[in-house]
C-alpha cells in the first residue's frame, strides 16, 4: 500500500502569545457595539498558548486591500513552503528533482500560476513532474491532499509524492470588521505550513500504511464554514454549531468507515483528528467516548499553534510519527472537516 514516509513543518517568523493578541483585540475592539469584555473570555477559552504569524502585530493595526495580503501570502507560501519541503525531503534524504508529483493545498490566498509552480522553481524539481493545486477545503485540505496522493500511488506505485500545505489565516483578519465572529477568529486562527512524502509500494522505504480513504459530503450545509469574498480580501464564516456536527455525525461516519473494513473504534489505536478547537475536541472525546488521553497530541497542537486551518493535522501526524513506533500494526485514523460541510479519513496503519 502506499505510505507516509516523512513529515516536515514549517512556522512563519513572528510568535506571539494568547495575551499579546488579546490587548490588540481589547484596544481594536474598543469602539465596537460588541460586549468586548464578556467576548474576551474566547481567548482563555481556547486553551490556545500562542501562535506564530508572517506578519508583526503592528501590521494589523491598518487596513489592507486584498492585493496587499495576496501579496503577502505568495511572499509567505514560497519561504514557508520550501522550508517544509526541505524538512520533509532531508529527514529521508530524499532530493527535490526525485519527486514525480507535488500537490499544493491552501485556501488562505490565491495565485496564478499557482504556488506549486513557484515551489518546483524555487526547490529545482524536475520539468517533467506533475502537480496539482487544491484550493477552497480549508480544515479539510491536508487530510484531502493526502487522499488524492494515495490514490494516484495506487496506480504509480514507483513514484514519490510531495504534499505540501501552507495556510497564512492571519491575512484573512478584516481591520474593519467588529463582527463577533471576527473576534472569536482571533483567538482561534494561526499560521504554518506542512509538507508530507508519501511513497508506493515499489519505493524502498518505511512508513504508515494508507489503507484506505473516504470522503463524506453533507448536503445543504454550505453555510457552516467558508469565506465570504470582501473587496478588503476573505471574511472568515465559521458556525457555532460545528461541535453539535461532531456530536452528532462523527461516531456514523467513523464507524461506516472502519466497518467496510471490518473493525471498531476499539481497533483504533490513533485518532490524528484536526484541533479546530478546544469544544470541538471534547465533541469528538464525546461522541467517539475516548479517554485515556487519546487526543493529548491533538490537545497539544492547538495549545502550541493554533487551528492552522489545512497545516494543523498535518503537524498532529507528524507528532504521532515521532511518538510512536512504526511495523507495530496498530490502527491511526486521520480525519479532518471543511467547507461543503465535508468530513475526509484516512485509514493508515503503524
């Protein structure tokens, strides 16, 4: 089956704690019709430590065009993205020119030629690679481009595949928008940037097995996360009833999954879930009924970053690859949900 060989990470320059972003947003906020005093409670709420930005703090204080962010974004997905790609490649030693496809997943700026292209000139790859940029899955992103990576090594079972996410969510902040749910963004959102080598069977190296994948739509459900499209760049939409969503449909979902398979839940030694947040994170400990600190690294991830929109599953498989050991069998389940709504899995196994 193909594998996930090696995961690399990649954090733009400038940290900055849950406090430092919570002074900006009392003093931003302070004119706004909101109850900004009661609605700061989100910041300690989160369970978020802090989170790092391609942007000082200062940069947020004025009003930007969409052109000044998209210009940003491009800078920031080409430094972050070939830092990821180097972590990734050198940790297997495996160079640029010996990949066969890139796949490209954000959904935080837009470009054309897109940054895949930037990213085979900026890291030397071959002319001849294939690529692909998947924009628009948001939280889903990185559990998606893995997916698709699967299924194309199904059929190219000699080839090396480049996953590559970067998602800046900081440049999507709207100066002038004193929406509650701009606040609440603040104090949830951060930035990075992942890339993951996933290699077929006939390529000589270790990794997690890809079993399998699925992918879930629910219709009518287009409302509950996405972006509206501002003349000032994208407004984040995000529901309030995304954790009431896991309560209700995750358990259905995974064990539809694990039982085409023939397992359970019990068969699951790794959930690798997307931290969109803390109450979604005791949503999914809810529904799927986990203890014994089973999500402590999802915990972790969004306690040190940030819901990183695409990136952050990606970072909570990179932390389970340096926990835990590989050729021991036991069963990981990658799950995220985006845009649509939607709900993408990976079965792997360790």
């Amino acid at each position: 089956m193909p594998r996930i060989t090696s995961v690399g990470k990649a954090l733009p320059p400038h940290k900055l704690t849950q406090l430092n972003i919570k002074d900006f947003v009392r003093t931003h906020f302070s004119n706004s019709q909101l109850p900004i005093d009661r609605l700061l409670e989100v910041f300690e709420n989160a369970q978020i430590n802090e989170r790092y930005f391609s942007v000082p703090i200062d940069w947020y204080r004025e009003e930007h065009s969409f052109v000044d962010k998209n210009e940003q974004y491009i800078l920031s997905c080409d430094r972050l993205g070939v830092a990821a790609a180097n972590d990734c490649l050198q940790a297997v030693a495996i160079s640029p020119q010996e990949i066969d496809y890139i796949i490209f997943v954000s959904s935080t700026g837009i470009a054309t030629p897109s940054i895949d292209a930037r990213l085979i000139n900026l890291l030397r790859m071959r002319p001849d690679i294939r690529r692909t940029p998947i924009w628009g899955l948001g939280c889903a992103g990185g559990a998606s481009g893995l997916s698709h990576a699967y299924h194309y090594l199904l059929a190219h079972p000699r080839h090396r595949v480049l996953i590559v996410t970067v998602e800046l969510c900081g440049l999507t902040f709207q100066q002038n928008d004193f929406s509650k749910s701009n606040l609440v963004a603040t104090a949830l959102f951060g930035e990075g940037a992942a890339a993951v080598l996933m290699t077929g069977d006939e390529i000589d190296l270790d990794g997690v097995e890809v079993l399998d994948t699925r992918s879930t739509f629910w219709p009518e459900s287009l409302d509950v996360m996405g972006w509206n499209m501002m003349n000032t760049g994208l407004q984040v939409v995000f529901s309030q009833s995304i954790p009431q969503i896991v309560k209700a449909r995750a358990r259905v979902n995974f064990e539809g999954f694990l039982g085409s398979h023939g397992l359970v839940l019990n068969d699951v030694a790794y959930f690798i879930l997307h931290p969109g947040g803390a109450k979604v994170i005791e949503a999914y400990e809810d529904a799927l009924a986990l203890g014994n600190g089973k999500l402590d690294i999802c915990r972790q991830s969004l306690r040190d970053f940030g819901n990183m929109s695409a990136v952050s599953v990606l970072f909570v498989l990179a932390e389970h690859l340096n926990h835990f050991p590989l050729n021991s069998g036991k069963y990981g389940l990658i799950s995220a949900l985006g845009p649509g709504f939607c709900a993408e899995n990976l079965l792997v196994r360790f």
